[in-house]
C-alpha cells in the first residue's frame, strides 16, 4: 500500500469520526450511537480535514497507476467539498431532497434493529436528535446572516415534510420505528422518551422553518449562472458547456418521443397516441398489482432473478453483491432510492420506494427499468462491485466516493444497455424505460432554463412557449406535458429542481458522457473491443468525476 493509499484510509477514519451519521450510511462501523454536529464548527472541522487532506496528496506522489487514479479522483472531490464550502453552498444546504436534517431523520432507515445494543444506539441517536437539530438551526441562522439562504419556497416545502413525518395519521416515523421494534425494559423506555422527543424536536424545527427562516429565504428561486456552473460541476465531476447541454437537451427529448409513438403503436395500434398506450397498458390487469407489499414483493422477484441472469454472461457479479433487499420506505414522498451495502456486507445494498399516502395500486410496466436503474446493473452492481474491491480501491474509493454524474449516469446507462441486451422485448416495459429517459431528458432542459433564465428556443421542436423566459411556472408546464407523472409526485420532482441546481440533469448527462466513453473506448480498441471487458474495467475504477473517468479509460 503507498502514500495515497494511506492518505485516504486515515481520511476515512478521520471523517467518521466527525460524520457519525455519514459512517452509518457509508457502512463504517463504531459511532452507532452518535450524530453530526451540524453547527458552524461542525461544518468547519470537516472541511478543515478536507483542507489537511488535500495538501497532502498534493505532496505525495503515486506509486502505481492505480495510486494515480485514487489520487486525480480524491483531489477533484475534495476540491469540490472545499468550494462548496467556501461558497456558502454547504452550511446554507435545505431542499425537499437534501439537508442535514434529511440526513438525521433517514440515518435511522439503515441502523441494525437486533439486540440489546442495536436497540441502545438507536435510542441514543433518537434522545440527541433535538440537540443536532438544535445545531443545524444556528447554521441556518449564520449561514442566512452571511447572504446564504435557501428560497423561501424550498424552506416551507421542508416544513411540510416535517409535519408529515410527525403526523400520527401521515407518517410517525419516530413513533412507527419504536413499535416495530417492540421493545421493553429500560432500553424500551429510553426508546419511547427518544421517539417523543425527536418528534417534538421535528415539529419545533417546522415552525423554526415557517417563522423564522422562510422570512429571510430568498424569494427568486433561480440559482444563476455562477452558482450553477459551481453545482453541475460537484454533480458531474465534469465541467460541461450548460448552453450546448441545454439545447441537445431538446434533441434528446424529442428523439425520444418519437421512438416512444413508434413503440405505441406496437402497443395500441397504427397511429396510437403515446397517452392512448399508456391508458392500454393501465387498463391491463395483468400490469397491474394491487398494495404496496405485493408490489415490494415483484420488486424483490424482478431484482434476484436480474441480477441471476446477468451474472457470468454479462458481469462476473460478486457473491457478495448477489443480494439485494426491495424495501419499503418510511416516508411517504415518492422517492425511490438505493442505499449501498455496510463494509462487511452484513447489511446488503437496498433499494428503497417512498410509498406516497393512498397509493395502493401499481403498474409493473412502468418500474421494470427502475429495478435495472437500482438494481442491477445499475445501482447495486455498480457500488456493491466498488465495496467489494478492496484489492484495487482503497477504503475512501469504496465507502466515500460519490458522483451524481457518474453513479446516476451509469444506472440510466444500464437501462438503455439493458434493452441493447435484450431484455425490454416487451412493448410495454420498452415504453415505460423510454418514459423514464423522456423524463430525465426533459429535466435537462427544465433544470438548466429555469435556474438560467434561458430563453426558450424559437424554434424549438414541441412549439412550446417559443421565445419566452423559463420560470418555475412554465417549468410545470412542460413537465406535465412531457411526463406521465401523477401531479403530487411531480411537484416533488419540481420543486426538488428548484432546491438542488445541478442535480437532475446529471442522470442523463451522465449517461450521455458513459456513452461517449464506451465509443471512445470501441474507437481505441477496434475490434478488440469487448463489452463486457469495458464494464468490468470501468466498475473496477471506482468512482470518479466524469472527467477524470474519461481520463482513466483513455489509459487502460
């Protein structure tokens, strides 16, 4: 092991013990029983190891090819943390999607619930959760004083999130977690005492929300040209020309709208409209499941026999990644989401759906590409594949690294790949993932107008509102005639845009920049070229800004 190795394994241990909550979901075991400290000093002893840390890879030189990626990945990541950081962006962090409150509440989804000490940790974590919070308020306050803040719009839509989740009739999910856990005794009690107190804290934080901070929250929600260049950058790891995206984003759409009326009239007739598909394939009961523990249950079918075809034809996928648990989440938002395997694989990579209150039908022809997007090859093949090379990657590469770009641009990369393999011979599921891409595609154009200010092209394909200014109102507008999203799942969406710049189009731009590395990579091997080599080398890398991926692949 060299000198960047070292630095990056101490890294861990460093940040673990000043991320409690981040250990957990990173899969780092010994501080089960603590939380963040999300105050300004909290904030500034992380980036001060961020600091510590980078000028020491800068001195040290990699003994390996490997060292040399380890090394351009860690620098352009914590590069990034940094200028976040310096920018306000990092403490002033409060969006629907996003926060250190979101990362207190969802820590205790993936805690061990089995034992004595299991059950401990979680009422320690619950009776220091009003402490934390407690910090995160002073943040907020310094953060708003210093001209960071968050849109009012995005603080009150948190404060709704708050109420649901401390709602006895909505959510309850500190109440909820003790009574599935049945416990009693002294650990028991501790427990209760937590859960009420963590659900008194959230109430209180809600109204901090409404009276104190949205007051001062910024009224326009476009993030400008400066901040946003700032995030595509930390979601991409690339630096990308945001006006060509903007503009290939229509091409991408339209493309794919038209590849979407021709699978329609496989699926409805010459001629179908793509809404008349979809209401075929919705009226077809044998797309249909019917509760939200039965259509878990087809997750976790779909999953397992996946991830059993794909392996040694497609991918050598490790034992350990052979596993995957479909759950369902406490909260009620609509996201769907996967959370990796811990260190030891005692606790497997999860794929997650926030079940919205009152939806109790589901419509498989739709999901198919969202269990490849999470499962495999997405998601869980990609970061289960990463956890487990510990004789390439070093603890950081394997626990800490992340990318939008690169992550979510691979999981929807593996669901075109899948068709490419042959499994999406259905119409109906060859729509659904053709929708999901229609839907990444149209959040390009939406994410990047509306935080720009763009001006909608003349002579734009869809005659859609030409030579106007994006808002968030037309934002909706085009999204609701471009998706086929219940409307409380796509105000979500939404707002989820407004609150996180940068974010959204990182799936398909991501994919787009996989894509372009797949065909550099046919173009430098000729007919050497072999697929699966490909996936097998560029999993192996770990994660990377897309840049640095790039540059990686150029030199296998």
């Amino acid at each position: 092991m060299g000198r960047i190795d070292d630095l990056a394994n101490q890294y861990v241990v460093d940040w673990a013990a000043l991320s409690p909550t981040g250990a957990t979901f990173a899969g780092v075991a010994g501080h089960e029983d603590q939380l963040d400290d999300l105050t300004p000093a909290g904030h500034a002893a992380r980036a001060e190891l961020d600091r510590r840390t980078l000028a020491a890879l800068d001195a040290a030189e990699p003994e390996s090819a490997a060292e040399r990626n380890a090394r351009e990945a860690m620098r352009e990541r914590l590069g990034l943390q940094l200028a976040m950081y310096d920018s306000g962006e990092t403490a002033s962090e409060l969006n629907v999607l996003s926060s250190g409150l979101h990362d207190l509440r969802s820590v205790f989804d993936l805690m061990p619930t089995e034992g004595v000490e299991a059950r401990a940790n979680i009422a320690a974590r619950l009776n220091r959760y009003a402490g934390a919070l407690e910090g995160f308020k002073t943040t907020l306050r310094e953060a708003a004083a210093a001209g960071h803040v968050t849109p009012r719009v995005q603080v009150v839509e948190v404060a709704k999130q708050c109420d649901a989740w401390v709602d006895p009739d909505g959510d309850d999910v500190f109440h909820s977690l003790v009574a599935r856990l049945d416990a009693d005794g002294t650990i028991g009690a501790e427990l209760r005492r937590g859960a009420a107190a963590a659900t008194a804290a959230t109430a209180e934080f809600s109204h901090f929300l409404r009276t104190e901070l949205a007051p001062l929250g910024r009224e326009k929600q476009a993030a400008g040209r400066e901040r946003y260049e700032l995030a595509s950058r930390y979601f991409l790891g690339a630096q990308v020309d945001l006006d060509e995206t903007y503009a290939w984003g229509f091409e991408e759409l339209a493309r794919l709208e038209a590849d979407m009326r021709t699978v329609s009239a496989r699926i409805a007739g010459a001629g179908a409209t793509i809404d008349e598909a979809v209401a075929a394939l919705d009226a077809d009961p044998a797309r249909t499941i019917q509760g939200k523990e039965a259509f878990r249950d087809w997750m976790q079918a779909l999953a397992d026999r996946t991830i059993d075809d794909l392996h040694g034809l497609h991918f050598d996928i490790p034992e350990q990644v052979r596993r995957i648990e479909c759950c369902l989440a406490p909260t009620s938002d609509g996201a769907i989401y996967y959370t990796g395997p811990s260190e030891d694989f005692s606790r497997p990579g999860r794929m997650w759906w926030a079940v919205p209150q009152g939806i109790t039908e589901f419509s498989t022809w739709r999901e198919v590409t969202t269990v490849f997007h999470e499962g495999a090859p997405g998601h869980h093949l990609q970061i289960g594949q990463t956890a487990v090379r510990a004789d390439r990657l070093n603890r950081w590469q394997r626990l800490l690294c992340w990318i939008s770009g690169h992550g979510e641009g691979w999981a929807l990369y593996a669901e075109r790949l899948m068709d490419e393999l042959g499994y999406l011979e259905d119409p109906g599921d060859k729509l659904g993932m053709l929708d999901g891409q229609a839907f990444r595609a149209a959040r390009v154009i939406v994410d990047i107008g509306m935080h720009l200010e763009l001006t909608i092209p003349k002579d734009n394909p869809f005659d859609f509102h030409p030579g106007e200014r994006w808002t968030p109102e037309l934002g909706w507008e085009f999204m609701r005639a471009h998706c086929r999203v219940p409307d409380e799942n796509l105000r979500f969406e939404l707002n989820r845009y407004l609150g996180r710049p940068g974010q959204a189009p990182a799936y398909k731009v991501g994919e787009r920049i996989w894509l372009q590395a797949r065909e550099d990579a046919k173009v430098r091997k000729g007919p050497d070229f072999d697929l699966k080599e490909f996936h097998q080398q560029a999993l192996d890398l770990g994660a990377l800004g897309l840049d640095p991926l790039r540059q990686a692949l150029a030199r296998l």
